[in-house]
C-alpha cells in the first residue's frame, strides 16, 4: 500500500469533492480517499501494482479539474 | 405565469448549478430555470397558482444554500 497528496485546483464545494472522491474510489486498487477542499490536497491510499499515480490523476482530470 | 429573481449565495460549481436547477425543475408549476452562478442570481419561470416563491425559495434551501 501507498500514500499519495495530489495537488488538485477548482475543488470549490461538497459537491466536487464527492465527484473526485467518487471517480478515485471506483479505480481498483484504490482503498482510501480524504479530499480537503480548503487546500486542494487529495490524499490516496492505493495498491501500487493495480493502479498507477498517472491513472489517479486521470480519474480526477476526467472530472474536469486540474492536477499539478 | 411569473417570472422571479432570487439571490442565492454559496453557489459555487456547476454541481451547484446543477443541484439547484434540478430541485427547482422539480418543482409543478416551475417551467424554466436559469442559474448564473458568477452572481448568485436564479431567475425562475412559474406558474403561481401552482406553486408560491416561499416553495421555490425552500426547494433551494433544501439543497444547502441560502436565498436573500
């Protein structure tokens, strides 16, 4: 297991931080979630050999937010 | 049919913009909605004898924002 922070900008309500939570949870290999929208910060806890920190960020891009 | 501008404030998104139209749309009697979210202003098209702006003003407040 793995721990990541992503930088995530545009997360501004409840709203968008269940739309991120959600699209990261639904990824294999992905066991946890805490998104604090004040920062922008989106903690991961994932299984590194099912799921790639490149497919993360592409889960959450695909919910229209930027990743850094 | 009326027209009414309400100001409602903690929208934020598109997902607000979305859960506020859909909980007015909702609404018998309410036929258009438009939210513009950059000043917080909905403009909502209803058909009083139907429905009272006390309903649409509720629906709104059920959704988790407040209307002036």
């Amino acid at each position: 297991m793995e721990k990541v922070t992503l930088n995530v900008s545009g997360m501004s309500c409840g709203h968008c931080e269940k739309a991120v939570k959600g699209a990261l949870m639904e990824l294999a290999g992905v066991t946890n979630v805490v998104v604090h929208l004040s920062t922008g910060k989106v903690d991961v806890e994932f299984e590194p050999s099912k799921v790639s920190i490149d497919q993360l960020k592409e889960a959450i891009e695909e919910q229209g937010y930027d990743v850094a």
